[in-house]
C-alpha cells in the first residue's frame, strides 16, 4: 500500500512575504478558495504577528475554509503562538506553526543564544502551543545547516512536549538531494519516538533543487511536503506545488507515495496567483509555463501527431488545461458563456455571469474569435469593482512622433464623472499623469508589464503595474485589446486600492482618537 502524501501550501505565507507578490486579505481569500479547490491538505495562511494584515488574513480564511487545515506561523514565543492562535480561533482545522532556528549559523549570529536555550525555548514554546490547539507542527530553521545530533535531541524533546509535525526546511535552498534525504533518514533511524509525528520538508529553491530535494526525502520518508504555488517565496522561491504534485502523478511507476491533490486545478491555481500578484511565470515554466505542452520542432510535432506518448509524459488536461471544441463570438449568449465556463471549470454566480457578459460582448466586438485564455483573464479580471472609488468612463490620446503626447481622461465613481488632460512622455505616460490629477495623489510606477494573452493582432493584452503610494507598494492588472486601455485601467486599480487603504487608515485613527477622548 502507498502512502499519503501531505501537501502543506505556503504561497499565502511564504510566498507572499516574497517582494512583489503581495496580496490584500480579499485577494488571499480567493486564493485560498481555489487551494480548497486544488484540495491541499494545509494552508499556510499567514504570519499573525507580523501585522494586521497577516492576521486578518488568517481570520478570514479561518472563517472561509473547512476542508483543509489552516495553519498559522509563528516564532517559539508565547505572544506570538497567542496572536497565531487568536487569527486561527475560527478554523474548523487549526494548526500552530512555531518554529526557532537550530543551526550553529544562526544560534551565534542572529539569536545569540546556546543549544541548551533554544532547546529549552523549543520545548516551552511547543508545550505552550499545545494548550491551545492539538495540531502543533515545529520546524527547525536551517535544519539541513544544523548539526544532525542536535536536530535530532530537539525533535525527540518536541515530540515527547507534544508536536505532531516536525519540519525540517532546508531555509537557504543549500542541500543537494542525496545529503537531504540522507537527513532525513538520519532522523528517522536515530529519533526514538519518530513514529509519533509527520516528518515534514520544506525546501527553497536557491540551487533550482527544491522539488529534486523534496522527492528525494520523501523517498527517505517524509509525508509532508511544503511548497506553493508557481514557487514563488523568498529569494529563488520554494518547492513549486505543481511540479512535486506532477511529479508523484506521472511517476506513480516508481515512487511509493500518492498526494490527493486535485492536479487539473492546477493550471486555474496558477493563474489565479499570476493575476492577483502580477507575478506572471516564464514561458518555459515546467507545468505551467505557455511552452510547457507546445510542440514546436517538426519532427516532435510528427511524432505527437502519430501518437501523443512520443513525446508527451502527461496530457494538459491532466493539470486543467482544456481545448475549445466550441468557439466563442459576438452572437454567442449567455447560456454559451456559462457552459464554456462550467467546462472549464468556473462555475459563475449569475451576477459574476452578468458582469463577464457584458465584458464577453465588448470584446467580441473587437475579436471574431474569443479563446479561453481570453475568457480568463476577462474573468480574472473581474475585481470586486464596489469597494473602488472610480471607473474608467472614457479616454482619448494625441500622441505621435517628435510631439509632447496628450491624454484627455473621465473618471467617474459612480455619480459624478471627472474630467481632467495632462501631456507626458508617451501616451500611457500623459494618461497617467491625468489620472493622477484626478485622484489627487501621485504614485511612482515601479513595475510594468505587458503580456499577450493570445496570440495574433487583436490578441488581449494583460497588463500588469506596481506603483508606491505613500511609501506602500500596490498592485493593478487589467486585461484588454487597446494596451493604453489597458495600462490605465491597470494604474486606476492600483490607485483605487492606495485610496481605500487610505480611507481605511483614516477611519480606524478615527476610532483610535475617539477611544482617547471618551476615556
Ligand atoms: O524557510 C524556512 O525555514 C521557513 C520556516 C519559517 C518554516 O520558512
Ligand atoms: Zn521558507
């Protein structure tokens, strides 16, 4: 009989704290969904004490999720395990995540303290844990930098204090797969009371050998394997989710282990994390990337045609990638869209209906034809438009060769409508800067991109930006045919949420100044 495997997701947490791929506590609520959709066993949803963010973060989704577990981090201090556990109070399935690092590395140089006191600390803070919630996973920080004996006098001592999950990252992506997965049987051999807990592995991806070290301690016995979506996390990232789920699938031949992800979630998983961070991956991207199931050299494309086992070890339907056997166009309704939809694997609300439509429409006036990609991002790009203070109501630009570009823009937020010109270096440019003028506040644009979501003239492009209001960094996409279209409606989402955070920050100083005075 094989085993399970436990996939243990931390693109909410570690991935996010990663720069760029940050996300606001709707964004990750919708993320977390489709995890539930994916069927991890765990979401790591947060950091609590981090900020107030992170710990909205982990309450919402508390709330939100009942299949899988939600995991919470947290240092090896009661005030943290305590914040951790408030944010994780609502979960059907909570864990306490607390961890300390275990190497000589980071004993002298960050803690400053000795083995006996982080061993004593390891031990109090998994105790402490333990009162609150059953499930208390422990890693030891830069486990494969540490000392095995140490490693292994701290897991028994943790095990026996009442851990069911023992992590053992390898933090700075340094092992190679035979030194890991020689840990780990280390650990498993020498540890008296191993039997008692979940051998965990958590690899970052600075040597490109997360997923290749993750195999290979699960081939040495780990059952948990912590990795996210894309791979995003920090510095080179972790384990990516779809590569190690992909991997156990297609290579059910040899590998004595199984995971219950749901792998045609996968490619949905992965462009749901693309649109909310405007982290997009690279074409080449195992799994996921635009290249991953294309077959370009003419003596592949021979091959496949004669048979798809030539040269293909696993099908694109298998990760959720779907082909049209129905083409979409501007005399297709409602009921169309929503059976392509439901194909590929979006059930709509009807007002979600609603909404993608009357985008379907417009698009399809300028499209003949409207691919599944084009639905997607049309999808996706769908933002939760009642808590944004403006709309895009009409633009128009003078630009040219040698001339000072124009841009004459409307704004409207529902009532009233703005109307504000400016001139810049380019149409985007002088757009942007009209915008800014309507809205009051000036941004710094830090980050721009623009991908074709299909290919061929009239292809949708998706742009993503990062632009620093007020010393914080937000985030805009936005799909469309015109890029300078698309480019503003990108910047006015990215402007719409500095103006809410703002509003936010307003109100609760608001609170906090009102408590004052009634005291
Ligand atoms: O990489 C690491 O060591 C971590 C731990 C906090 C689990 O992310
Ligand atoms: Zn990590």
């Amino acid at each position: 009989m094989k085993d399970k495997i436990y996939i243990f997701d931390t693109t909410l947490r570690d991935g996010e704290q990663s720069p760029g791929c940050s996300m606001n506590t709707k964004e990750k609520l919708k993320m977390a969904r489709q995890l539930e959709a994916l069927n991890v066993d765990v979401i790591e949803a947060g950091f609590p004490i981090a900020s107030e963010g992170d710990f909205d973060a982990v309450k919402e989704i508390s709330k939100a999720i009942t299949n899988s577990t939600i995991a919470a981090l947290s240092r090896a201090t009661p005030v943290d395990i305590d914040r951790a556990y408030e944010a994780l109070q609502y979960a059907a399935k909570p864990r306490i995540h607390t961890f300390i690092a275990t190497s000589d590395i980071h004993l002298k140089h960050k803690l400053k303290k000795t083995r006996e006191e982080v061993l004593e600390q390891s031990v109090n803070a998994v105790r402490y844990a333990k009162k609150l919630t059953q499930d208390v996973e422990f890693s030891c920080e830069d486990a494969s930098r540490s000392d095995v004996d140490y490693l292994c006098l701290i897991i028994e001592s943790v095990i026996e204090a009442g851990a069911t999950v023992i992590n053992l990252p390898d933090t700075v992506g340094y092992s190679i797969p035979s030194e890991y997965g020689n840990m780990i049987r280390t650990i498993r051999e020498k540890v008296k009371n191993i039997d008692k807990a979940i051998l965990s592995v958590h690899c970052h991806n600075d040597l490109g050998l997360a997923v290749a070290n993750s195999v290979a301690a699960v081939l040495n016995g780990a059952r948990q394997v912590e990795c996210t979506i894309n791979g995003i996390g920090e510095r080179a990232g972790n384990a990516s989710l779809e590569e190690f789920a992909m991997a156990l699938r297609t290579r059910q031949d040899i590998l004595p282990v199984y995971s219950e992800v749901r792998t045609e979630e996968i490619y949905k998983s992965s462009r749901l994390l693309s649109t909310l961070t405007g982290m997009m991956v690279q074409r080449n991207k195992a799994i996921v990337g635009a290249n991953a199931f294309s077959h370009e050299a003419g003596i592949h494309q021979d091959g496949i045609i004669k048979s798809r086992m030539t040269y293909e070890i696993m099908t694109p339907e298998s990760v959720g990638i779907k082909h049209s056997t129905l083409v979409l166009g501007k005399h297709s309704g409602r009921h169309a869209l929503k059976k392509r939809f439901e194909e590929l694997g979006y059930s709509l609300t009807s007002e979600e209906l609603e909404n993608v439509y009357t985008e379907f429409t417009r698009l399809a006036d300028k499209k003949k034809e409207i691919l599944d990609e084009d639905l997607v991002a049309i999808l996706n790009n769908e933002v939760d438009r009642d808590e944004f203070n403006y709309s895009l109501a009409s633009l128009q630009v003078m630009t040219g060769t040698g001339v000072k570009s124009t841009a004459v823009l409307e704004l409207t937020d529902g009532e009233q409508t703005y109307c504000d010109s400016a001139t810049g270096d380019g149409p985007v440019d002088a757009a942007y800067n009209a915008l800014e003028r309507i809205v009051k506040m000036s941004g710094q644009l830090v980050d721009y991109t623009i991908t074709s979501v299909t290919w061929g003239g009239d292809a949708v492009g998706e742009v993503f930006v990062k632009v620093i209001f007020d010393n914080v960094i937000f985030t805009g996409h936005a799909a469309s045919t015109d890029i300078v279209t698309g480019s503003v409606e990108a910047y006015l989402q990215a402007a719409n949420r500095a103006l809410s955070a703002k509003a936010k920050k307003t109100s609760s100083e608001g609170a906090v100044k009102n408590q004052v005075n009634a005291l």
